[in-house]
C-alpha cells in the first residue's frame, strides 16, 4: 500500500475518533458544571482552563481570546476554525481524508463521513448546537460508533482496515488518558484514597457515563462508584472497551500485522508500554499517582506515533 494511502486512512480514523472523544470531554466538563452550581466563578474559570490544559490548547486559545469562561471554551472546542482540534476540524479533516482515498474504502463508508461532515454544518449554523448542548455531544458519539460501524460491516480486513483499525486506537488511547485525567487536573480528588463519597459520586458517575462505562461498571464491581475502581476499570480491565489496555491491546494487535522492516523499534515499544499495563496493579498506579502516571502513558504513546508515522506513514 502506497504511503500516502495509508496516511490517509489513517487520520481519518484518528480524526472520527477525536471528534468523538472531544464531544466526550466537554461532556464532562459541562455535566460538572451543572452539578457543581455552587462554584465560584474562579473555580469555573480553572475547570475551563482544564479542558484546555488537557488538550494542549492554551497558547491557540489565548490568541484568539481575551478572557477565560466556560461558554467561550466549549465553543472554541466545538465549533472554532482556527482551532485544528475543534469537533468541527476534527470531522472537517476526516471527511477530507476519507475524500482522498474513496478507492481504499467502501462506498457505505464514505457515504456515512461525508453526511456526518453535511449535517454538522447544519447543526452548528447560527450556534444551534448550544440550544441542547448534551444533545449535541451525543450526536458526535453516534455518528463516530456509526462510522466504525460501517467500518467493520464494510470493509475487507486488508491493510486499508488495519491502518483505519491503528488510528482509532492510537487516538482512543490518548484520548481516554487524557479524559481520566480532567478530573485531576481540576483538583476535585486530589487524593483517591481520600474522597469525599457523597460529594464526589455524581462527578465520578458522568466520568463513566461519557465512556459508556457506568453500565459496565455496575456489572464489573456490583458496588458503589469509588475513584479507585473507575481508575482501574479505564486503565487495566481488558474486558472494558475504552480502556488504555484494550487500545493497546488493539494497536499492538494491528501493529504486528501490519509489520515491516523499519517497525521493529516502534513495535518494541507498544508490546513494552502494553506489557505495563496489563502486569501492573491499580495500587501501585496509585502509589506512583495518578496524574504522574497518564503523563508518562501519554509521553510513550506520544511516541509510538511518531514512530508509526517514520515507519508507515512517511514515503
């Protein structure tokens, strides 16, 4: 497969996946400003700085912004141009990749991109999507889930539906690290084994619900939601399909197949970062913290793109 082909498909991937994953963070964000009505209005303020702080978006923010609020950064991350992370970008760069390449993808597949990118125009004409902002996030998550739904009914499990296959989880790993880790960076549960159960349950519980993680929570532990057991459930349980192991589970997976004879370094370092996840043990994360350890899982996963991209993507 040529290079650029599987650049392509790719990003496609990466992008539907981004969208998805953003719309699932602003999700968070307001289901907590929401609960959180009592809040300052320097505490909004920095659960506002959070969502930019995750996503690496403050300096482009700043310059396109005077002030900080929580009103003004949902937009910049929904419907922003000049913000090439916006959901809006993210389904704009998909549909354009998926554009370059319709011989390496079905017509189905195209078809479900491209009415995605027609509809989104519509509903963010005027700022309607703000009328029903969860509304909105949920139809992000549908057209992403339809998107890989196609993908999967559709598509030949050749090196065109490996390299979409890598894209998705190579993002999705990012993604959720960075998801969990809103929550510590807005510095409501500094201290997991020190939490505040009755105050902190319904924060913890739209944490699940925005990975579709509460029902499988439930079945999983049978219990009340504590910050330890969501910790574990999106990091370690491979039975949990959000998870950082179960994306690595998966990109180490299509990451073999795919192999060539520049990989081997790239490959060593998924199969060792995977390795890490799946023999470690939730108090030993804790020791280290939680924080501290989603930054060293972004900085290797960071890495294996790169690595992906010397070795697959650059002719």
């Amino acid at each position: 497969m040529l290079s650029s082909t599987a650049d392509h498909l790719f990003w496609m991937a990466r992008y539907t996946e981004r969208a998805e994953n953003t719309a699932r963070m602003l999700d968070i964000h307001l289901q907590s400003s929401l609960l959180a009505g009592g809040r300052s209005e320097l505490q909004r303020g920095q659960a506002a700085r959070a969502v930019l702080l995750i996503s690496e978006l403050i300096p482009a923010y700043e310059a396109a912004h005077s002030g900080l609020s929580s009103e003004s950064v949902l937009k910049f991350m929904v419907s922003s141009t000049t913000n090439g992370s916006s959901i809006y970008n993210a389904i704009y760069s998909a549909r354009e990749n998926a554009r370059a390449v319709r011989g390496a993808i079905t017509t189905e597949l195209w078809e479900t991109i491209n009415v995605t990118w027609l509809e989104l125009q519509v509903r963010l004409e005027n700022d309607a999507w703000v009328k029903d902002m969860p509304a909105f996030f949920e139809w992000v998550k549908h057209r992403a889930h339809l998107t890989r739904g196609v993908t999967a009914g559709t598509m030949p499990r050749d090196d065109a539906y490996r390299f979409v296959a890598l894209g998705t989880a190579l993002e999705r790993a990012d993604n959720v690290a960075r998801l969990l880790d809103v929550k510590f960076f807005e510095g409501a549960a500094a201290e997991l084994q020190n939490w505040d159960a009755k105050g902190e349950y319904y924060h913890w519980a739209a944490i699940l619900r925005s990975v579709s993680g509460f029902e499988i929570y439930r079945k999983t532990y049978r219990d009340t939601i504590t910050p330890t057991r969501v910790a574990e459930l999106l990091i370690l349980r491979a039975d949990m399909p959000r998870s950082l192991l179960a994306a690595m589970n998966a990109l180490c997976n299509h990451l073999q197949k795919l192999a060539n004879s520049r990989s081997s370094n790239t490959l060593r370092a998924a199969g060792l970062l995977q390795a890490q996840i799946q023999f470690t043990h939730i108090d030993d994360i804790l020791q280290q913290g939680l924080h501290a350890y989603l930054t060293q899982f972004l900085v290797s996963i960071n890495h294996i793109g790169k690595g992906i991209s010397q070795d697959f993507l650059v002719a």
